[in-house]
C-alpha cells in the first residue's frame, strides 16, 4: 500500500504502540469503513500541518478491531506500523491521500 494511502490528520503514531481512536466525522467514518471493506485496514497518520496540509514523515495504522456506535461513530483500535514519507499529497472524499515510500530504519549492532 503505497498509493492513495487514505491519510488520518490527527496526532503522532509510532511503530508497535497501541493508537485508539475516536471516530466521529462523516469524512473519517467514510475512511475506516473503506479500508475495512478494502480489506486493507490499513491508513496513514500524521499531524497537521498548517503549509501542507499535514506532514511529511508518518506511521502507517493497522486496524485490529472497529466497534460501530449505533449513531455511525466508531471506536477504532489501531497499532503503529511502519513508518513512511509522504511524496504526493492528494484528496478523496473529504479525507487527504498520499503516495508514500516506506523508511528503513538503520539496523543497530
């Protein structure tokens, strides 16, 4: 998944930590449903950023469990994967996409 990575604005992520989420705007539910639906269940997270939008290093979330609120909220339990550069930014549906490459990290001996 390196192309239209749907793209969650909200706060930092790391590799392995737990990342709960609260899901209640109409343009974010639209985006946990599709990367269920997908069977991705995959997006990225990165803080906003007032010149472009968001930022240009992030972590990718995987989705273990969605919990659907009757009102069309969601509680979202993600965990930190990868980290990544976002190349391209892009828009769908109200949410930011992005191309990315993902980062290496430096194996320390």
């Amino acid at each position: 998944l390196t192309k239209n990575v749907p793209m969650f604005v909200c706060t930092m992520a790391y590799p392995t930590v737990p990342c709960p989420l609260h899901v209640f705007e109409p343009r974010y539910r639209l985006m946990i449903r599709r990367s269920m639906e997908t069977g991705t269940k995959q997006f990225g997270m990165c803080i906003s950023d007032s010149q472009n939008g968001f930022a240009d290093y992030g972590c990718m979330l995987q989705i273990r469990n969605v919990h659907f609120l009757p009102d069309g909220r969601s509680v979202v339990d993600t965990v930190g994967g990868k980290r990544f550069r976002v190349l391209q930014r892009g828009m769908k549906d109200g949410y930011c996409t992005a191309d990315i490459e993902y980062l290496e990290d430096v194996k320390v001996y």
